[in-house]
C-alpha cells in the first residue's frame, strides 16, 4: 500500500493521534502527583489516560464518522474497541492486583531473610476511570479529525 493511502486513511491517523497524545500525558501527570519525571511511561501501558482506549475510541469513532456509522469497518472497529477497553479494566486490571499481592507476599516473606523477590509489574490495566478518559480522549481527536478532513 503506497503512502499517499495510509496518510488519507483518516480513522487510522485518528486513533494513532489519540494514542500518542494520551502516551505523551501520561508523563506530566505522573509528574504533578509525584514531582519527578518518569519517561519510560511513553512507553509503557497503563496509567492514566489509558492509551489502548483512546486508539480504539479514535479508530472506531472516526470509522463512524468517515465510512458511516452502518458500515462494516465502523462495525470491526467498534467491536475491536468493546473487547480491548473490557479486557484493559477486566482481565488486565485484575492481573495488576494479583501483582501488588504477590509483591505483598515477597515483601513479607522476605523481611529479615537474605532472599529477595523481584518485583512484578503492578500497572497491566487501568481503572474504570483511565479507560474512560481514553475513550473520551478518543472520541475528541476523532471528532476533531473529521473536522478537518471530513470535507477531504
């Protein structure tokens, strides 16, 4: 596929947006609840706005808005997006609390014994919350790419 039709496939471009932008700010939230820069949340999942729920939220939205809110690709879209954000708050999220027990537990056992766990990722999911502000930070950029390029 030539260049020139990745960079019209405007529902892609609007999910990809969203889901930079809600990487980007992941960085100074953390920073004004903790006063210290952590870069490697560019990169990593979870936290808040939840990434994976603004690029689905945009990629569907925008489908909507540009093919139609009855066609298929809104349909694959929509779809893809109820599946990702339930497993981002579901499955996901209860993986990160089975990590902060198991920390727990290592923490526990390890006080005053010379063994010394590594410790698992807590952040795997998100919270009702973060999903939610991906999903609306998805429907805002979508909405503001059919704004300007419905017309295209």
């Amino acid at each position: 596929m030539e260049l020139a039709r990745i960079l019209t496939n405007y529902p892609l471009l609007a999910g990809l947006i969203a889901w930079g932008i809600a990487q980007t700010v992941k960085v100074p939230l953390e920073y004004l609840s903790t006063r210290r820069w952590n870069w490697v949340l560019l990169f990593r999942a979870g936290g808040m706005p939840s990434s994976h729920s603004a690029l689905v939220t945009g990629v569907a939205h925008a489908a909507g808005l540009f093919w139609g809110f009855d066609s298929p690709g809104f349909a694959l879209a929509a779809t893809l997006a109820i599946i990702v954000i339930y497993d981002a708050t579901g499955i996901r999220r209860q993986a990160g609390l089975h990590a902060e027990m198991i920390n727990a537990m290592i923490d526990d056992l390890t006080s005053g014994h010379p063994l010394k766990g590594e410790q698992l990722r807590e952040v795997l999911g998100h919270t009702p919350l973060e999903a939610l502000a991906g999903v609306i930070l998805g429907l805002v950029i979508a909405q503001l790419s059919w704004a300007l390029w419905g017309a295209a």
